[in-house]
C-alpha cells in the first residue's frame, strides 16, 4: 500500500473513540497471513444480529429461504483481495489490514454513534467505514470486471475486422461475439483504491446526518450497502450512482442507525448532526432503496423485511454496455444501470480450464448445430 494511505484521516482522537487513521499500516510485515477476506465485515453484520447473535442472510438467487448466519461465516471470499507481487509471491494481507484498521475501531464508533456523538473521530470513522464498504464489495470490482472484459472482446472484433487477429485467436474468427471471455480478478483489485478516492471527493459535495430509527420496523442491510443516487427521479426511474449535482447518499450503520449525506447538508466531509425518524413509512421506503442496491446478498435482524427483499431480489446495481465502432476501432459506451445480476465468465489460467472451456464450446457448437439440422429438416417437410 502507498506511503500516503497511511498519512490520510490526521484527526484528534475522542477520548475513547480512536481516528482509524492511527492504526492504518501497524501490522506490517511478518502477519500470519490471511485466508478469509471478508467483503462485508463481521464487526459490522453484529450490527444487525438478533438476539441470538446471528443475522438473516438473504442469498437473492433464492431469497424465500434466509438463512440464520454468523456474521463471520457469511459474506466472505478466500484471498478475495490477495495480490501477486513483482517476484511472484503473493500478498494476501494489505488490503485486508487497510479494511481491518476501520473494523477494529468500529465497535466503538458505532456506540459513540448509538449515542449521538459528532466529532472529527467518529466522523473519520464512520466515512471511511462506509468508502471501504463501497468499494471492497464484489457489486463495484464485478463492474469494472464486465468493463474490462468487454474492452478485450471489442479489441480482439476489431482486429478480426482488419485481418490482424493473431494466430492463437484465429480460431474463434467468426464467434468473437459470444466466447466467454474471463477477465483475471486481479485486475479489478487496483481499482478499488481509484474508487475509494473518487469517494473522497464525493464526500466534499454532501454533508452527513446520521437517522436513528425510532420505529419497530429496523434497517436491512446487504453485500451493497452504500447507495448514491440522484433524490429527483421515483424510485423506479432512478440509476444508481448517477447525480448531478442533485446527491443522497444512504448506508445503514446498524439496524437502529443509517448514514444520509445530502449536498443540501453543510458542512461537507463530515457528521453534521443526529436525527430521529419515528415515521415507519419512512423507514420502509429506506429499506426499499437498500434492497434496490443489494447485489448477492441482503441482511436483516428479523423477517419483517422479506417482502422486500424478494421485490428487487432479481435485479442490482450493474453496467450497461455497447460498443460503437469506428473507422479505426471502437468506442466502449456504458452506463450505470438496475439490472440482471450479471454472470461473469470464468478467468482460464490453467491447461485444465482450458481445455474443459473448448470442450464446452465444443458441445454448445454441436447441439447448436444439431438444432438447427433438426430446424432445416422440418421446414423441408412442411
């Protein structure tokens, strides 16, 4: 991680909340390394645990069957952030210790918070919790995944288009529209510190409240939390992440709890003041935004959300993608869309993959054709 990132957030500590920015880079070399990558933290789903201990966890190809989840046994990918170094060795623990700088002080924001607390500390803390959240989320690295994938397919077209596609890919001539085409996860992994900045410079356009939830209906949550958007449009007409200059920004801090930025709200990069909401409807429209911006999974202390859930379960934040070609290649044009949840294609990185992805190809090409004979032959006996 660079220098700077551990010189970002000098903000005096409260008495008993520490500036996350005091614990950013302490681990160094010679952690154990770390296996478990956590894309929604543990410390944070403790937020929206019932009594028991453990949260409904909503898998949105499935949502009618929630399952009871330890916080730590669900939202999770092994090495999800882990990068190969210059000679080859692999880092599995600095982005795991920038995230962890933010959860280890988290418990005891979250309590300041609880209790109505605005200072410089929680304000860090709560901000930068809520960028990570944004950023580490597999919604945010899948998008820039589907980008690049879509950026390779159109410069393999384009030099079919001019006769220069090379030798390996010759033979796929023809068929470049539909091949799989699998990007590598670790080229999505530098991104999230470009969106973690650009995050940075949203928060110098809204100011922060944070909403304690007075009602009996509490907040969901889900593998997407941070949701920006434009207020103007109705909820059925907005895109996600598209604003101009018109910016709300909600992330539930726990089930009692949410983060709202507003450019309506002053001053900027920073927890102005606390607010009630005792409106029940208000809070069912909240959660309905929430689940909107779900991904994979959505997470709640109880069931009464789960009608909810179930509405926008089949779509998420996505990318909508076309390609416009030119005399001298081809323009990528996307935008942020609610849509399918996407598939990706697999990343091939081993003779293995390879080969069970051609006879794939193989077999799809053959039934295709079988189809098609059985088409042609029907139509000659009509």
């Amino acid at each position: 991680m660079p220098k700077e990132a551990w010189e970002w957030g000098n903000v005096p500590d409260d008495p008993d909340v520490r500036a996350a920015s005091r614990l950013l880079g302490k681990a160094g070399e010679g952690a154990p390394k770390k296996k478990r990558h956590h894309y929604v933290a543990a410390t944070y789903l403790q937020g929206f645990c019932g009594t028991d201990g453990k949260v409904w966890a909503y898998h949105l190809d499935n949502p009618a069957k929630p399952q009871p989840s330890r916080p730590e046994s669900i939202g999770f990918s092994n090495y999800y952030y882990s990068q190969v170094r210059a000679d080859g060795t692999r880092d599995d623990n600095s982005f795991e210790d920038l995230w962890g700088a933010f959860e280890t002080v988290w418990p005891e924001t979250i309590k300041a918070i609880r209790a109505g607390r605005v200072s410089l500390a929680t304000s860090f803390n709560v901000l930068g919790m809520v960028g990570i959240m944004g950023v580490r989320v597999p919604a945010a690295r899948h998008r820039h995944e589907l980008l690049l994938a879509a950026k390779m397919r159109s410069e393999a077209q384009t030099m079919e288009r001019f006769g220069i596609l090379p030798e390996e890919y010759q033979r796929y001539a023809g068929e470049l529209d539909t091949i799989p085409v699998g990007i590598n996860p670790q080229q999505s992994i530098p991104t999230m510190m470009a969106d973690l900045r650009s995050f940075g410079d949203l928060c110098f356009q809204i100011g922060c409240e944070v909403l304690h939830n007075e009602t009996d209906l509490p907040f969901i949550t889900s593998d997407n939390p941070v949701c920006i958007y434009d207020p103007r449009p109705s909820p059925g007409q907005r895109r996600p992440y598209d604003y101009d200059g018109q910016i709300e920004l909600i992330c539930p801090l726990d089930s009692k709890t949410l983060l709202r930025g507003s450019h309506r709200l002053r001053p900027v990069n920073q927890i102005v003041r606390h607010c009630r909401v005792t409106d029940r409807g208000a809070v069912a429209r909240i959660n309905n935004t929430l689940s909107q911006f779900a991904y994979g999974l959505a997470f709640a202390s109880d069931r009464t959300s789960d009608a909810v859930i179930a509405l926008h379960s089949t779509r998420c934040p996505t990318v909508s993608i076309k390609v416009a070609e030119k005399p001298c290649g081809a323009d990528i044009i996307w935008r942020h869309v609610f849509g399918p949840r996407p598939k990706l294609s697999a990343y091939i990185d081993t003779p293995e993959k390879a080969a069970r992805l051609e006879a794939e190809l193989a077999a799809a090409k053959a039934q295709a054709s079988c189809i098609l004979g059985k088409s042609r032959e029907h139509d000659d006996k009509l």
